[in-house]
C-alpha cells in the first residue's frame, strides 16, 4: 500500500505543471506552484499564502499563485529545487543549506554562535551581506533565484538533564540532523552527536535511554512532544539557519518584466509578515511547554562565550577562505 501510495503521489506531482493559462487565451490568469514542505498554519506556509494574495492583488488577477502544503507536491526539499531548476515548479520555500551547493557562502551563516541573537541575524540577512547571497544565487547559474529570507528561529539544546555550561555536555548523546558540522559542534562540547533518527522517533529515543537529548527550535520541541521526555531547555541558539523564498528562472523568464518586478517586491514584503507569525508561534509554544513544568535555562553572556569558543577549530574548517566575511557579520551592529 506504501509503494503504492508513493506512486500516485509522484503521478499527481507529475501532472501538475509549474504555470499553465487559466482559460487558453490571453486574457486568462497564469496560474503558477509553489511547494511547501510544513504543514498548514506553520508560519512559512501562511507566509507562502500572503505571498500568493500579494501577487493575484498587485498583478490585477494576472497571476495567480496555488500553494501546495504539507510535501504534497515535493515531500523533499531537494525535490523541489530540482523542479525548479528545469521549471517544472515556479516557487519553493526551503531552508538555506540545500541552497549553499550553489552558493558556498550560505555556508558561513550557519556556522554555531556566529549571531548574537535573533535581532543581530536580521541585521545582517537584510543587510549587504545577506542581500548580496540573495543576489547570487540567481548569479551562480542554477537556475534559482532568491527572493527572500523567511525566520527559522534558533536551535537550542534540550535534554534529560540540566545544562548550564560547557562541562555539562560532557558525555550527553545528543540527537542530530545528518550534518558533519553539527556532529563536530556536539563533539566540541564534550558529548556525542547521534544521527539516523529521524524527527518523529526522538521521544521514544529519548524515552528508550538511547539519546540524552536533541535540538531544534521551540515549535518543534512543543508540536513533537519531545518536552515531556528532555524538560531542560537551554537557550544557547547554537545556530540560526534561515529559510529562503526560491523562484525558477526558467518560469520567471516567461512572464511580464513588469510582473516579476511585483513578484520579487511581493516576496520582499512577506518577509516581516512570515518573521511575526515565527513570533508568535515561538511564543505560544514556549508558554506551553513552561506551563508543563519545563525547566529553560537563559546562559550568561560569559557562559554563552564558553560555548562559542569551543568552536574555534570547527571555524577554522568550515570558515577556511571566508575569514574577512565571518568578522563582518560578527562587526554588524556593534
């Protein structure tokens, strides 16, 4: 029943084209896709829907944008860039480090404790650095184009114990996305990165004694109820990896000049949009899960240095050639 359900939902992909004409003639709307991987109501995903409403308003009905939820158009991220790349998808949103094989320093924002905090992120993503990356993926002939940065908000550790400083780390079997950089983050700290489990089987995990913790950000921590089997959280942000609003060049050249100008200015406007419902949610997931009895642990401004130079070696490595830009968004704002 799996295969077969696999099968149809590739079928129904495959039927489903990345613009088509509303009536056949030159007065009908271009009805153009976009993927969404998160469920309906996930702050992206009513992001990808005001950005849907901005077009069909400011193109005069010309264009019309159907928002595909939940993977039912592409299940994988991966899936739909590739589907954008030969224009068989027209929009995606998806997180930035598939998007750095083709432009290397989106590497760099995702290096651990590079922010200070959410404020200073925003600072430089909306800024010269962060705007020149948005320029270059078009630039690196992937056939992507950037059109915006959607929040993410910051991974934090959580785990069965208490933790307050590096030396608290020691030993802890903490869960991971398969991401060698994270697994040497952890390793730093004194604990071990565990991978191969996949979101869904961390509770049990966790439960089971096989892993001491994981991370991620406070909506997934509450909506996978892994706060009932890890109750320390720590708020050390450890890394914040935005999401980015992608277009298909091959589509975008299809359509009006004057219609892309307003769909790249749409997508700009989203942006704060997207950013508070990320508040929001954060917020609401944060008071339940305290209200449960979770234990959030807030790290001094020293305590949070001690985590943030363990990772000298690991900048030394995955920063190598991006020296002068890793200062620059460590200068920004100060």
């Amino acid at each position: 029943m799996k295969k077969i359900a696999v099968l149809l939902l590739v079928a129904v992909a495959m039927m489903i084209p990345a613009f088509a004409s509303g009536s056949g003639e030159s007065s009908g709307p271009v009805v153009l896709t976009l993927s969404e991987v998160h469920a309906e109501g996930y702050p992206t995903t009513l992001a990808d829907y005001e950005f849907a409403r901005l077009v069909e308003e400011r193109t005069e009905g010309r264009i019309k944008i159907d928002v595909y939820s939940g993977g039912t158009l592409y299940g994988e991220e991966t899936g739909s860039i590739e589907a954008l790349q030969i224009g068989d998808l027209a929009f995606a949103r998806v997180s930035a480090s598939p998007v750095a094989s083709y432009v290397p320093a989106l590497n760099v924002i995702q290096l651990p404790y590079l922010y200070r905090d959410g404020d200073h992120m925003w600072q430089v993503l909306n800024g010269p650095v962060g705007q020149d990356m948005l320029n270059e993926i078009e630039a690196s002939g992937s056939g992507l184009v950037g059109l915006c940065y959607y929040d993410a908000g910051a991974r934090n550790f959580y785990t069965t114990k208490p933790v307050g400083s590096v030396a608290d780390m020691a030993g802890l079997k903490i869960r991971l996305q398969n991401n060698p950089m994270m697994v040497e983050m952890v390793q730093l700290l004194g604990g071990n990165g565990v991978t191969g489990i996949g979101p869904n089987d961390v509770y049990s995990a966790i439960q089971q004694g096989t892993i001491d913790g994981a991370e991620n950000n406070w909506p997934t921590y509450e909506s996978m109820g892994d706060y009932q089997v890890a109750p320390y959280f720590v708020l050390d942000g450890h890394t914040r990896v935005p999401e980015i609003l992608l277009a298909s060049k091959a589509v975008l050249d299809t359509l009006d000049p004057a219609d892309v100008e307003i769909i790249k200015e749409c997508a700009k406007e989203t942006q704060a949009y997207e950013i508070e419902q990320w508040a929001l949610r954060e917020e609401s997931s944060e008071a339940k899960v305290t209200s449960e009895g979770v234990i959030v642990t807030e790290l001094t401004p020293e305590q949070l240095q001690e985590f943030q130079d363990r990772m000298a070696p690991l900048y030394a490595k995955y920063g190598a050639g991006y020296e002068d830009l890793i200062t620059e968004i460590q200068n920004t704002g100060l």
